[in-house]
C-alpha cells in the first residue's frame, strides 16, 4: 500500500491542460513514492484550478495550455538542503542523473543565467527564470523545436523532503505528436525523480 497525500480532487477544465478526475480524496503514490495523477493540494478548490502546485508556492509557472503537461511529486527520506544542492549543482547533474551526459553551469542561480546540458541527442540551452533556495526553482529552454518550462518545489517535512517538479512542452512537433512527447515527459519526470531519490536517500561517502 503506497504512501497517500491528501489532496482536493481536480477535475478536467481544459484538454490541454491533461487535468484528471478523480473520486476519492486522496492523491495516491505508487511504491516508490510518486504521486499518480494531477491534484490540488488541500483548501485548493476547483475553481483554482489555474493555480499549480509551483504557482501555489511562489515559483515561475509552466504553461499550462501547451499541448504536453506533466507533474509528479515525491517524499524523499532526505533533507531539504542536501535535495537542494543536488538539483541547484548543475555541473554535477551528469554524475548522478545517468540522463545528462553534460551540464554546464553559466553563473550564479539567478534569473537570466544560461546553462547547457545534453539529455539524449540534443542540446539544451536553458535560462534560470526564478531560484529561491532551497524552496524552489524554475527554468526554460529550447532543443530541436520544443519550448520547454521545468520548475522543482521542495517542502521540508523534518528530515524529509516533498519534491514536486512540474514541466510543459510546446512547439509543432510537440502538437502534432502530443501522446509520444507525452509519454516522453512523463517518462523523463519519473527518471529525474528516481535519480535524485536514490541519490539524496544514499549520498556517497563525505557528502552531506
């Protein structure tokens, strides 16, 4: 039996929004701890809808209209500081998420930095559009034609972390194949999560 959050149940607004209903009042995670399907968090209400989990908290919103919406959420036995450091360290994403062959950090995370990484054949040129350490941070990018919006929120819990990252895609590829670039995002969301997890859970020997 997963673990549960209790959540207010979201009902479909939009098409390309992708919002899901549900009947029960809980968002239920999976094994590993991801929460399966799109939810408001409580004493968020239907007619809020507009209003994301990263929106909720203060970080940078994805597109909610683009064609391809995905989000998950996750309660990592870490603290928040060392789940923070592993995505705000984007030089050393390659050596934990074996996603990233590259990464390579322009500056400081602030809005307007520029950072390239390469996942899969592409490279990405991203902009960090909004950081506040360790709650949260958001970014855009551009390969191959795909507008993307990725933001990552993190919720101390003790010594526990929630981490809920949402992200968007849109571009004409990404419309005229929105199931395969749907299950792409989901998949990748999932990786991320499993990655980050996994690291933060059993950091190597000397880290935090």
């Amino acid at each position: 039996m997963g673990r549960t959050i209790p959540a207010t149940p979201v009902r479909r607004l939009f098409p390309m929004q992708g919002f899901l209903s549900y009947e029960s009042d809980c968002a239920p995670l999976d094994h590993a701890g991801v929460v399966t399907g799109e939810w408001l968090f409580p004493g968020r209400h239907s007619h809020n809808l507009i209003r994301t989990w990263g929106q909720i908290h203060g970080v940078m919103a994805i597109n909610e209209r683009a064609p391809v919406v995905a989000r998950m959420a996750r309660e990592v036995h870490a603290p928040v500081e060392r789940v923070w450091d592993l995505i705000a360290g984007i030089d050393r994403w390659p050596s934990w998420n074996p996603a990233i062959s590259e990464a390579h950090q322009g500056g400081p995370l602030v809005k307007g930095v520029r950072f390239s990484w390469k996942a899969g054949p592409g490279t990405i040129v991203s902009t960090i559009e909004d950081a506040d350490p360790p709650r949260s941070i958001g970014w855009s990018g551009r390969t191959m034609g795909i507008r993307a919006h990725h933001t990552w929120t993190f919720v101390a819990k003790g010594d526990r972390t929630l981490v809920t990252t949402e992200e968007s895609w849109d571009g004409v590829f990404v419309r005229l194949f929105g199931k395969y670039f749907q299950k792409t995002l989901e998949r990748s969301l999932a990786l991320w999560l499993d990655a980050l997890q996994a690291t933060a859970e059993h950091p190597a020997p000397g880290g935090k």
